[in-house]
C-alpha cells in the first residue's frame, strides 16, 4: 500500500498483482477521520480490484480531515453547502484524474463512502453518474438539499446502489438510511439496502455483502478474465 501525493487529493493506494486496468473502489472517509480508515477492509474485500482511499480536502486537527464543514447543533447538523460544492468539484476531477492515471475498467469506478463520505458519494453519483459503475454509501444521508429536482439523469436510474446502515447509529439515526431507501426506490432501478443492529459502523456482516455485492457489480470484462 503506498500512499501518493501526485494528484489533486492525497490518497493511499492498495494495488492488485495485476493492476492494468483492474476495476477500482475509491473510499470516501467521514467527518474527522483520514485516508487510513476505509482502506483497512480493503484486503477482505475482492483482490482483484485496485482500492483508492482519499484524504478530504479540509483539515480540522492532527489526523482528522472533512470533506465541507458541518456544525452540530440541537437542531441537527448544518451544512456549507457552499463549500460542500466546491468539494464536490474537487472531488469529481480527483476521480477523473484517477481514471486517466490507471485507466480502470469500463473507465469508471465504485465509490465507497462513510458517513460524510456517503453524502459525497450521493453528490458525485447525482452529478456525474457517467463516471461510476456503482456507489456504496454506508452510514450516510441524502444531501436533501440538492437533490436532482428535474427528473432523474437515465444513467444515474441505472446505477447500482448499495446502503446501508445501523438501527443503533447515534450520530446518523436509522431514520436517514430509511430516507434514502425510500428516494431511491423511487428513482433508481438497482437496489440493495440493509439495515444491521450496531451503531454508527461496519458490521462484519456488512462487509460481506460488500464484497459479494462488488462480485456481482464486476465490470463485464474483469469477470470473463
């Protein structure tokens, strides 16, 4: 696992034996955590695939990054949703400088995200379906906000989305996760949606069904090798 510095974000890359056009995950880390976390249930995952874990833009304190700054509140979470779309710009050039440096297959990618992680990946998945074979947001929430408003993009209808989320997660109730059940089971074709009894985490049984899930997911080409 290398960790590399030549593109616009800093990411740590775990490469197959066979990396020439290996079909790609990039994993998207939540609020306060770094490029670290997401990348250590990589080698559970299915070795044929090239995994990419991106460090967010914001730096909040010693090893602690984010992607756009929130703010806890009696209410809620608040959001800058200014800067959440100037992450998101950044965000979505990262993943086509990363499709241009490795060339994986179908030249598009999965994204895996946690928490805020999860929002970017719903974010990057409304505004540029074309570049993404699937997207698997744990532990997150729809961005409400900028939700496609003017019908849904048809590639966007046909990706594939995988979610889920803890009954006991504190910090993004089950009641988020349920939310985006609902929007997308009305505006995608391709759902599989989970609910596990922990807290604002990856279930080990989660991790299974990713992996079983990316297998099914595999781009055409990676499966007939």
């Amino acid at each position: 696992m290398l960790q590399r510095n030549n593109l616009s974000l800093t990411y740590l890359d775990l490469a197959p034996v066979n990396p020439e056009n290996a079909p790609m995950v990039i994993m998207l880390h939540g609020y306060g955590s770094n490029e670290k976390d997401l990348i250590q249930i990589a080698p559970t995952l299915l070795p044929e695939f090239r995994y990419i874990s991106a460090r967010a833009p914001q730096t909040m304190d010693f090893g602690m990054y984010g992607w756009f700054p929130i703010e806890f509140t009696p209410s809620g979470i608040t959001v800058d949703y200014s800067a959440a779309e100037k992450a998101l710009q950044l965000f979505i050039d990262f993943t086509k400088e990363l499709i241009r440096e490795y060339r994986p297959a179908g030249n598009k990618v999965f994204l895996m995200g946690f928490s805020q992680g999860a929002v970017m990946s719903y974010l990057t998945a409304f505004n540029a379906p074309e570049l993404l074979h699937g997207v698997m947001a744990l532990s997150g929430q729809l961005p409400a906000k900028t939700l496609p408003a003017e019908g849904v993009k048809p590639l966007l209808r046909t990706l594939p989305f995988l979610v889920m989320h803890g009954v006991f997660d504190d910090v993004l109730p089950i009641a988020k996760g349920r939310a985006c059940r609902e929007w997308l089971e009305h505006n995608v074709e391709d759902l599989t949606y989970r609910e596990y009894p922990v807290a604002h985490q990856i279930s080990d049984s989660g991790i299974e069904l990713i992996r079983s899930w990316l297998a099914e997911k595999m781009p055409e080409t990676e499966k007939k090798a």
